[in-house]
C-alpha cells in the first residue's frame, strides 16, 4: 500500500517513516504488545506482529495452546512483572 501511494506520486519516499509504516497497520489502532507468550515450546515468532511486538517481553512455555490455563498465564505475568524494560536503551548494569 504505501509503495503503490509512493509510485502513484501520492507520497515522496522521504515521507515514509515509522509513524506512516505503523498507521498503515491493521493494528494501527491497538495498544503495543508488552508480552508476547508463545506456546508449545517454539523458540519463535513465526512472522507474527513482528512490528508491533518490536519491545515485547518474550515468555516462552512448553504448554501448548489448548491446555494454556489460568494458572500459566499467572506464572507469565508474574515472568514479566520481574522483568526490568529498557525499550531498546541500555541498563545502568550495561
């Protein structure tokens, strides 16, 4: 979409930038991801929001999604809420 407005001379290549790319998403309108859970032990994103999970926290768990309970989604928060978030900046420990 925004290559073809480009193209189409409705916006010079300088315009776009991360705010353009970001209102162009089906996302645009949703809140950032702080913690992105995956399941059934993969190590990966699988291409899913990579743009809008940019600085999620990453929790990863060997349970898969159908038996992703309560009681895992308390030990994730509880995982996340010990973390220390940096959004890309360095810690005073770095």
């Amino acid at each position: 979409m925004i290559a073809a407005r480009a193209a189409a001379g409705e916006i010079a290549p300088p315009e776009i930038d991360e705010a353009l790319f970001s209102r162009t998403l089906d996302t645009a309108d949703d809140p950032s991801v702080d913690l992105f859970i995956r399941t059934s032990g993969d190590l990966r994103l699988s291409n899913f929001l990579l743009w809008q999970s940019a600085y999620a926290e990453l929790y990863f768990t060997e349970t898969h999604w159908p038996d992703f309970t309560a009681e895992e989604l308390a030990r994730a928060i509880t995982d996340f809420a010990g973390r220390s978030r940096r959004f890309g900046g360095l810690s005073e420990e770095d």
